[in-house]
C-alpha cells in the first residue's frame, strides 16, 4: 500500500527529516530480462571519487512507487550515502509491487537488485562494507527476502510494518531492525511479533534483551548481528522518526565488522 506517513504528506519529495540536504537526484533505468526497470537515485558529490559511500536500497509498498515512497527522506537523513529508491513492476489489478518469495515472477526482482547494484558500482565509488536494504510493508517483506537470499552482500536490514514469508527463511545472522505498529491492520502485529522472533532465534539472541528508547529494545545489543525493534501504538504506517532510526541502526554496522 501507498507509504502513510505519520502526520506527514508524501507527494513529491518532501524534506520532512530535517533541511533538505545537496544530494543530486536522478531518474535511472536498467533493462532485467528484457525489461525496463526505474530507480530514482540520490547521490552526494563525494560519490563519485574520494573514500568509497554508503548505498541504501528502498523497496516502497504495495500499490506504492518510488516517486511517493522518496518522501520518507532516507536521503536527508543520510546525505553522505548513496540512496536508491526502486520501483516495483505490477504484482496484481495494476498495482506495484515485489516478490516476497524466491522463485516466484522469475525472481524478477532479486535480478533488479543484482543489476542495481552492478550498475550503481561502476557509476559510484560504493563501499561495499555498507550497502543497506530497507523497505516498507511488501517492500519490508522484500527486504526480509533479501536477508534469506542475498545474506552476504548487504550490511544490514530494516523492515518497516513486515513480516516473512513461509520459504523466505534467512540462515546466516545479519543486523535487524524491525518497525512495527500495534495496531497494524494491513500486516497484523501477530505476525510481525513472529517475524522478530525468526529474527531473534536466528541471530542466537534472544536471551539479550535491552531497552533502547521508547518502545525501543535490542536484542544482543553487543553482538556483532543484533535485533533492534521499535514498536509503536499506531497503525500501519511509516512514523516520522523512522528514517532516522534506520540510518542511525545502519551507521552502527558494516558488514567488514562481523
């Protein structure tokens, strides 16, 4: 579903986060199996030489697209990484969206991301201790598969108002934040609880437990994959501190540091 974003509007970008910052944005397109696929790419002037950049990949929800999912301003909250925002193909009644199981729509979309990430190295100085995945609802859910499928390429994960599904099951260990609401109607805190849960037994940390804010707690906050959740009172939405306690998670982790 389109991005809800708590008290905030999305249409178009908004700089919602704090100053908009002097990233340069730029429309791209990269053919995956015959087939054209867009990504709107915001990269800060170091990117292109000097120490290698950040690179965080955004997967907008269900019925979504990534001009509407830019607004949650990853790219404010981070102006020294390289943030993408890609966009899904139809999944059904003309609406975008992702794969959340391996095999199904040809992988079509872990195809993208092995594509995307080709590209955006040779176009940027990408380091690739820290590259990131993040998305909301079906995009969190494509984040989660992510995690399953291509557990040695990226840093860290943090899936907003998701949960797995059945074959989407990661093996390795790897750095977690999950954002859940309560009240969530659209993808029931039940099963986000039981996504944490896989999470927790799965990064073998479940008897380390810490608050870390409000609705705030870590689990294994000293190993090198914790599980860090924030939980919150409302529905299925993208609260507006949420970017920054992304960024905030991703900064702590790279993946050279396991």
């Amino acid at each position: 579903m389109r991005t809800r974003l708590t008290t905030v509007c999305l249409f178009g970008l908004v700089c919602a986060f704090g100053a908009c910052h002097a990233s340069a944005q730029t429309t791209v397109e990269w053919v995956v199996d015959g087939e054209t696929r867009e990504a709107i790419v915001y990269a800060p002037p170091a990117a292109s030489g000097g120490r290698p950049v950040p690179l965080v990949l955004a997967f907008h929800g269900f019925g979504d697209n990534m001009q509407n999912f830019q607004g949650v301003n990853l790219q404010g909250a981070w102006p020294a990484a390289v943030v993408v925002y890609l966009q899904g193909l139809e999944r059904r009644q003309g609406l975008l969206g992702w794969q959340v199981e391996q095999g199904t729509t040809g992988d079509r979309d872990l195809k993208l991301v092995d594509v995307a990430l080709a590209a955006l190295r040779n176009d940027y100085n990408i380091d690739d201790d820290r590259i990131y995945a993040t998305g909301f609802s079906n995009g969190g859910m494509f984040t989660y598969l992510l995690w399953a499928e291509r557990p040695h390429v990226f840093a860290a994960y943090a899936p907003v108002a998701a949960s797995f599904r059945n074959s989407a099951q990661p093996t390795t260990p790897r750095p977690i934040l999950h954002v859940a609401g309560q009240a969530d109607r659209q993808v029931s805190f039940v099963d986000q609880q039981a996504a944490i849960d896989i999470a927790v037994a799965v990064n073998g940390v479940g008897a380390l437990a810490a608050p870390c804010g409000d609705g705030c707690t870590t689990y294994g906050p000293n190993t090198p994959s914790p599980v860090m959740t924030v939980i919150h009172p409302g529905g299925h939405t993208y609260p507006r501190p949420t970017s920054g306690q992304i960024v905030a998670f991703f900064q702590h982790h790279t993946r050279g540091s396991r």
